[in-house]
C-alpha cells in the first residue's frame, strides 16, 4: 500500500493478496426474477435491448458520438454522449448472459465489433475529435462556451471500455478483450506521456471524480488479463486520495473524521456529484479485491456509513438532485435515478465482501422505491428525477433522442438484484437474502421464492434439496415467522405499518426562490412550459413518511385520491398519530390500501394510498403527475 509518511508506491505484487468475498451468488443464466418488478423489468428489456428499435435506433444513436467524434465540437470542453453506448453496452451484455438468448448474445458481439472499426491504430476509441482534451486549460473560455465546466472525455472511455468488458466476459471473444486492452493502453500511454495524473481531469469542480472512476474496470481489466500495468497504474491512483495538502475529496484520510461528507470542502452542490464519488468507492472495493489492502475496504465502509447517517432520502436512496448536499435534512426529496442505482451497487458488493445484512436492508429500500419508480412501466423510458410529490421528471440528454445516463444504467440494477437473491458462504450455508419472487439454482440446488413481496407479507422458499438455509429478516421487521412445509419453507413478515416521523427543520437550501440551488436544481428542468405546478408544489413543511414493509406509499390519484388530498401539505409529522393500512384489491398499482391515520380523541383521517413506484411511472396515464409521499 502506499505510505503517506515516506511516499513510496510498492513494486506490484508485493503486497498483493487476493481476497475471496464472504459471500457468492449465482450465475445471471442461473436466475429468473418473476413477480410484479419484473414485469416491468422484462418490458424495459423488450424495449430497450430486444427490439429492433433498440439494436438499430437506440444503440445507433449511442455509436454515432463515435463515429462524428463530436462531443467536443465546440472547443474548450465537451458533452457526455460518449458515454451512452459504454452503458448501454455494459447493461445488454449482463442482460444476454442472464436471457443466454443466443440472438442477443450474438447483437452484443457484433456490436462491439462495429465500434471497433472506429478505433484508431494506436488504440484510441472515443467520442472526441481531441483526444487529449481531457482537462480544462481556460476555465473562463470553457464557462463562457457552456455555461459551466465539462470535459467528459476520459468518463466516456471508460464507459466504452467497461462495456466492452462486459461483453467480452458474455461472448467470449477475444478480439473485444484485444481492442479493450490497446484502448486502455492508449490511455495510460498518454497521460504519462503527458505527465497528468487522473485526479487533475475531466470536468472542472469535480476533483477527477469522473476519471478516477475507471479504477473499477482497470482493475476488472487486470484480473481478466493478468498484466501488471494495469494493477500498476490502478495503485498509482491511490496517492492522489491520501494527500498532506487535503485536496478535494481526500478519501483516505477524511473517511473516519465523522464530518457529513458534505461538510468536508466548501461547496458540496460543486464537488460532492454522487454517483462519480460512489463509483469510485465501487472501484477502491475491487482494488480491495485484488490486492487486500484492507485501508480501501475501511475507507469505503466508513464513507458508505456516513452517507446513510447523513444522505439518506425520504426516497430510499442517498443525496439530493445528484450531490451530496446534506439529502437527509432537505424537506424535499429530488433523486437521480444513477444515485439509486449505483447506492444499490456499492452495498452489494460491501454485503458479498463482508455477509452483512445491514447492506442488503439498504439495498431492498433502494430498489423497490426509487428505482422502480424511476422507470416506466411501458419500459420505453425512465426518468432523470424522482420527486417524492408531484410529477417526476424525465429528459433528453445532449440533443439525442433516445439515450440517457440514468436510463442507459437501469439494467445493472435489476442484474444486481437477480446475483443477490440467494447466496452461499464459505461454510456451504446458503442465504435468502431478497424475497421477490424469483427461481435461482446455486451449486446444483434451486430456490423457488413466491409471495409478491413486498406487497404481500407471506413467501413461500422450495428447495430441490434439504439444504442448510437462513433467512434475513429485514431491519425494519420485529418479526418473521420461518415454518418448514413440504419441501420447502413458509415465511411470515409482520410488514409493521407505520408512520415514520421526521426530524427535519428547513433550512436555507430549502428556500423557495432563485438564490437556493436546491430549489433551482428541484423546479428549473422541468419541460419549458411545465415548471410552474412544480414550483408551487416545494414544500416549506416537513412531512411524515408512510410505510409496509420496504415500501413507501403515497396518497396518489392512481390509487383513488382526488387531487385536493394529494397537495394537502398540511402533515401528522411529529403529531402522535399511529397508522392502520388495510390491503384493497389493485388494479392500476402494484398495491393498494386504505390508509387510517388516527390519534386518541380526533376523528380519523382515512385515504387510499398506493406503493411509492406505482403512482408516477406511467406518464402517459391520468393521475401519474398527482402524488405524495408526504403525510
């Protein structure tokens, strides 16, 4: 590891260990998610990775920033478009491995080989006329060009080189490695040739967050291939977040200071952009992997605890409107849908490295409320933010029609779920960890999981064989009742209805006008035209939460609330009310109840409400821009 006291970077392997995960889960092939979720899921997929439309309009689109090299067309910076096929890619291919559909196995090779034809003979593959135009040189030309600092060049080639990664582990062909390995080559050729280290690049305020964030596919790179520079370039990253200087953001030495880590540089709503920042968390995990410096592994469990203490959102994710700005004491809720998706991430592979359940209670809280809410159930879309009230908010992105960041990503999630469904330890115990319905083989045994949790409180685990077993019981359940049937188990949830107050006071980024950036970033996206009704849904008030189980509900017109109760901002928060949720047939939402809110000596306040994903994600519908989760 390196010494912050003498400064030295040990020859690779010398202190090179690797580290086997206190958990391992199936094969995708081996996994088919069923139930409500995926449903919507297996939309998204026909949609976005099966059809036509999607191998010739959605991934052409993606390839054409390769092909016009125009993200940087304007000078002095440039867009992110690149990045859509890298996430595109990296979702189909995990996706081709779980469906084993040979016509989709053979789209993902293909694919990747008409990308490779736009590589150049040294290596480089990319979306920027100016391959070197990594950084920003003038920042006040840069600003007055685009408004701001970007320069996505390197984020875009690591996406492009993650991808094809992928694809590669999907297909096996080995010319996709090739290309993977001289694209990578390149990069790291040029930028020492050039004296730059990845901490000093990309867009500007960002502190090499996006840069850095290649640390998880180099070193993925290096444990397929076996080449020590890769390993070598990944330690020489390190260095740059241990520093005497404290440059932003500093990992190593302000993770355990016990300061929110928005509190850690002066302007968070600048910096502090939370799915770069937790992507290279992911990559400090997989360098962890590799080499078993066990300081990567502290540093990103300390920094992941802090997030939940201090960011954790009334959505089930972490941060406000992409950043980390204190999402825990924001009135409002706004969350970009990556941040859920790569939250979700980061805590699967802290659960698989350690076996702590804790993870998975974060990840199950995650998944079945801003991210599924994220997504149209038509599975042609998705959207950028998710609001806890209103509408949310969908968006194009750099011009193009059919791709986006958060939409690109949704696959990821929904194959992180399937690997951690069922696990096995190193004892040879296996772990139901996720109760959605789903059928998983692990080491020649199936699991057969039924019940439509969580909306229903009872599940039903088939084994093909007696097989030693536990069961998580969630953080949020007092108890579960495990009954052995035949062949198989019986579990009962009290899914603990409950209103979840909140300690929360407004503060100045909660303030409705121009000068709040909170404000800006919640109203200003909007369609042209549409903002206004968003604008006057910001709310001055705390509100209390309403939970089953994992799942947040809302009073929505989807679930047969008029629009008068959903925008009522009058609240039971802090108030001493108790809640009765009472299970009503469903037909427009996954689930529905009449809601009780009742204290002693007041008269009770009954409204139906719905699970939190169902009551936006179908813009197209009456009733999908009238919801609430505020109570």
């Amino acid at each position: 590891m390196f010494c912050a006291v003498c400064g030295v970077i040990p020859a690779v392997g010398s202190v090179n260990t690797r580290t086997t995960d206190a958990m391992r889960g199936p094969e995708l092939r081996d996994v088919r998610l069923g139930g409500r979720p995926a449903e919507k899921m297996n939309a998204f997929f026909g949609a976005r990775m099966l059809s036509k439309h999607a191998q010739r309009d959605v991934f052409g689109e993606a390839r054409r920033a390769f092909e016009r090299r125009d993200d940087d067309a304007k000078g002095h910076g440039g867009l992110w478009r690149g990045e859509f096929w890298g996430k595109l890619m990296l979702g189909t291919a995990r996706v081709a491995d779980y469906l084993q559909a040979p016509s989709l196995l053979s789209f993902v090779r293909e694919e990747c080989h008409r990308l490779m034809e736009l590589q150049d003979d040294d290596g480089y593959l990319g979306s920027y006329a100016d391959r070197e135009l990594v950084s920003i040189t003038d920042p006040a030309k840069t600003k007055s060009i685009y408004g701001w600092l970007p320069v996505w060049n390197l984020w875009n080639r690591k996406y492009a080189i993650w991808g094809m990664l992928a694809a590669y582990k999907a297909t096996g062909d080995r010319e996709i490695l090739a290309s993977v390995e001289r694209q990578m080559d390149q990069w790291i050729d040029m930028l020492e040739r050039r004296g730059l280290a990845l901490h000093d690049t990309g867009a500007g305020e960002m502190n090499g967050l996006p840069s850095m964030s290649v640390l998880k596919p180099l070193v993925l790179l290096y444990e397929e291939t076996g080449r020590d520079r890769y390993l070598e370039y990944a330690r020489k990253m390190l260095p740059d977040w241990d520093r005497d200087d404290n440059a932003c953001p500093n990992f190593f030495r302000n993770a355990k200071r016990g300061v929110p880590l928005s509190e850690w540089y002066p302007r968070p709503e600048k910096w502090a952009k939370s799915y770069e920042l937790m992507s290279c968390l992911d990559g400090l995990l997989e360098y962890y992997r590799a080499t078993g410096d066990a300081r990567c592994l502290d540093t990103v469990s300390a920094i992941r605890d802090n997030l939940e203490r201090t960011e954790s959102n009334p959505l089930g994710s972490v941060g406000f409107g992409d950043k980390f700005i204190g999402g825990a004491k924001r009135v409002n809720a706004l969350n970009e849908v990556c941040d859920a998706i790569h939250w979700i991430r980061l805590n699967l592979d802290l659960f698989l490295i350690t076996g702590e359940d804790r993870y998975l209670d974060s990840m199950e809280l995650a998944y079945f409320n801003c991210f599924l809410a994220g997504i149209h159930r038509s599975g042609e879309w998705g959207a950028f933010f998710v609001r806890g009230h209103g509408r949310h908010q969908d968006q194009r992105q750099c011009g193009y029609s059919y791709n986006h960041c958060c939409v690109n990503n949704v696959p990821r999630t929904f194959m992180d779920m399937a690997s951690a469904a069922v696990t096995v330890d190193a004892k040879g115990v296996y772990h139901v960890n996720l109760y959605q319905d789903a059928d998983v083989m692990l080491d020649g045994v199936k699991f057969g999981i039924s019940g439509d949790y969580p909306v229903g409180s009872e599940v039903t685990v088939r084994t093909s064989r007696p097989v030693d077993v536990k069961f998580r019981r969630p953080a949020w359940c007092a108890k579960m009742d495990v009954a052995r049937i035949d062949g198989g188990y019986s579990i009962s949830f009290d899914m603990n209805p409950r209103i979840v107050n909140r300690a929360v006071e407004p503060g100045p980024m909660d303030a409705p006008d121009d000068t709040s950036w909170a404000f800006k970033r919640y109203s200003d996206n909007a369609p042209k035209g549409m903002n206004e009704d968003v604008k006057a849904s910001w709310r001055r008030k705390t509100g209390a939460l309403v939970m089953w189980g994992p799942l947040i509900l809302a009073k929505a017109q989807r679930a047969g609330a008029t629009r008068a109760e959903v925008s009522d901002q009058s609240t039971v928060n802090g108030l001493g009310y108790g809640v009765k949720l009472v299970p009503l047939p469903a037909s427009a939402t996954w689930g529905l109840w009449e809601a009780v809110l009742s204290k002693p000596g007041e008269k009770p306040v009954r409204i139906r409400v719905c699970d939190f994903q169902s009551a936006g994600d179908d813009p197209s519908a009456a009733g999908s821009d009238s919801f609430s989760i505020w109570f």
